[in-house]
C-alpha cells in the first residue's frame, strides 16, 4: 500500500496566510492566463472563449451520456458544479509542464480570482476521482489527501460507485478496479498479474516512480487500483490492461 501523508502545521498569528487548497498547481511550471468559459462540456472538460478545449489536470468525473448512451451516476452534478464555480467569471489558468494532452486538448489547473482551485472543489465535494498523470503533478499529493477525505466520508462517488472485480471486466475506460495479485514479473516492463484477466503494466519510463519491494509484497493480497482499462493485443493471456504511471493509482 502507498500512502502519501500531509502534515498541517498550525500558524503563528501573525504568520504568512496560507495558500488556497491545492494552490500548488500555480507553482506548475506552467504560464499563467486569465480567459472565460464558453461551454462547460462535462466535469472535467472546459470550451475557452477562443475554443481552445481544457482538460482539468488531476481529476476525472462521471461521464455524461453520448450516442444513446445514459449519463453515469453524478455526471450531471460534477458539470453543474464546475458551473456554479464559474459562474460567467473569469478564471485563472495554469497549463501544466505537460500542456497537451493525446487528444489535443490543452491541460490546465482552473482558479477562481481568490486562488480557489476548481479540481481541489471536485475531490473535497466527492465529485471527482484523483488521477496522477506525469509529468503535472505539483498538486498531486494535495489532491490525494482531498480525495481520501471524501472517501472516508462516503461523498459522491464514494458512496455511488463500488470497485469492479477483475473478474468481472467486460469494457475499457476509467475504472476502479479490486482483485488479488497472481504474481509479479520484473522484466523490461513491469507486470502485476492478477486472478483474472487482467494485468498492470509499469512501463521503464515510470518504474522510477515505484518501490519493487513495496510492488513484490502485493503478490498474494487483495489489491485496489483506479485508471483506464484498454485491451491488450491479441493472444495475450491477459485480455484487459491497465498502464501505472504513479503509485497514487493504487489503494488498499
């Protein structure tokens, strides 16, 4: 299990304010630009005035329904809440190291004129789960700390969605997913194979970002872990896979 712990520190009187939650993400690397929302597409994905599409760093929300199909349970809440955030304001942008992502959409941490972080809104109201892509992770352990909270407390998506057994995976996309560990293989890629057809794979690029004998100890326990499902290539005994970037992928 990885666990990333925050320390709140208590301020003299007369000490610095403290930043917003999560205003880490105005520390990305990242310029800085204040633009105005045209549409709010979903929970995590914004039109600009010029048209440019945002996609939130650190978070994903429910998806609302397209092409006959229904909206996932708090898709429709997450988008009216990045609504009532912006509220036809101005926001402030902060695109991260890494400012495009694979579909062209440019990404970016959302801030309200008071330094408000919109993806910080989402995790603490339960209406987001974290997800840690590299290289935009200057809040990522901020994020975290959000989303456990909402999940003790059963907000949102934590009382609506329960983890899918490996077991039982029938489709692609984001998922959280439960399942006990077959064994390890510590190759040129990484593999986590499970009980079922399913296997995690940790590319060389992100090996550095894992312990291999924090990974080893999983072998034989019930593990979690959250991202998006694709298939593996044909023949393989595996059929559904899952990429680990970051150990903020896996929970208990």
């Amino acid at each position: 299990m990885f666990v990333i712990v925050l320390s709140l520190i208590s301020l003299p009187v007369m000490a610095k304010a403290p930043e917003p939650a999560c205003a880490l993400g105005l520390r990305e690397g990242g310029k800085a630009e204040q633009a105005r929302v045209r549409r709010v597409i979903d929970g995590d994905t914004l039109i600009l005035s010029d048209g440019r599409h945002v996609r939130l760093i650190g978070v994903n929300t429910p998806e609302l329904g397209r092409q006959g199909r229904p909206d996932q349970p708090l898709a429709r809440e997450a988008r009216d809440a990045v609504l009532g955030f912006i509220a036809d304001r101005p926001v402030k942008l902060i695109w991260g190291r890494d400012s495009r992502d694979d579909h062209g959409r440019y990404l970016a941490h959302v801030y309200s004129r008071s330094g408000e972080s919109l993806e910080a809104s989402l995790l603490a109201r339960g209406l987001a789960w974290h997800v840690a892509v590299p290289p935009n992770l200057s809040s990522a352990d901020c994020f975290a700390g959000l989303e456990r909270k909402a999940r003790a407390a059963r907000l949102g998506v934590w009382r609506e969605y329960q983890p899918v057994p490996v077991q039982a995976l029938t489709e692609g996309g984001y998922q959280r997913l439960t399942g006990r560990v077959e064994s390890l293989v510590f190759a040129g890629a990484w593999w986590i194979n499970f009980d079922g057809p399913f296997s995690a794979v940790i590319y060389p690029e992100y090996q550095k970002n894992f312990d291999r004998r924090t990974l080893s100890d999983m072998k034989g326990r019930q593990v979690q872990l959250a991202g998006w499902v694709y298939r593996s290539p044909s023949g393989s005994p595996k059929p559904w896979r899952l990429k680990l970037e970051t150990p903020y992928a896996l929970g208990d």
